[in-house]
C-alpha cells in the first residue's frame, strides 16, 4: 500500500485535474478507473465492458478545457492473437 501510495501521489501531482505538466505517459491497470481524479489529453485501452471504459473515459478531459479530444479503443494485438478464445470466452492462458 505504502507504494502504491507514493506512485498515486507523483502521479497525481502530475496529471490531476486543472495542471498543465507537460508530456507524460501513463502505463496503469484498472486502479486508475475510479480512484484518481486525473485529467488526461487522451488514452490507448484494451477492450473492456462499456462501464469500465466510460470510468476510463472519465480520466480524459476531465476538466473540460480542451474540447473533443480522441480516446482509442484496441480491438486486437496486431499479429491478429485473440485476448479470448472464442468458443470458451475465458482468457488465454499466458
């Protein structure tokens, strides 16, 4: 927890909302779906349910000072490799 702690902090000193700290790139997991109040210029995601990636959506222009801006939904990895396998709907094995 102490670490995780630390990285909220830096990151939020960073990107919350209203602060203008320059290029970043932010790697995370779902964590930052509905603890941060952080406002991105945009986002790369994985596909996920509809709440969770509006939760996501949520991090981008929070604070509504830079008008529409894109968010990217992957659809797949580019060599065409399933997250899922079809018939079963579980994950990969990896």
């Amino acid at each position: 927890m102490r670490d995780r702690w630390t990285h909220e902090q830096a990151l939020l000193r960073r990107c919350a909302s209203g602060v203008n700290s320059g290029a970043m790139v932010v790697v995370a997991t779902q964590v930052v779906e509905v603890s941060l109040n952080i406002d991105l210029d945009t986002i790369y995601t994985d596909p996920a349910p509809l709440d969770a990636l509006v939760q996501r959506f949520g991090r981008v222009n929070r604070a509504r000072t830079k008008g529409i801006v894109p968010v990217q939904v992957f659809r797949e990895p580019r060599d065409g490799q399933g997250i899922y396998l079809q018939h079963l709907g579980s994950a990969y094995p990896g």
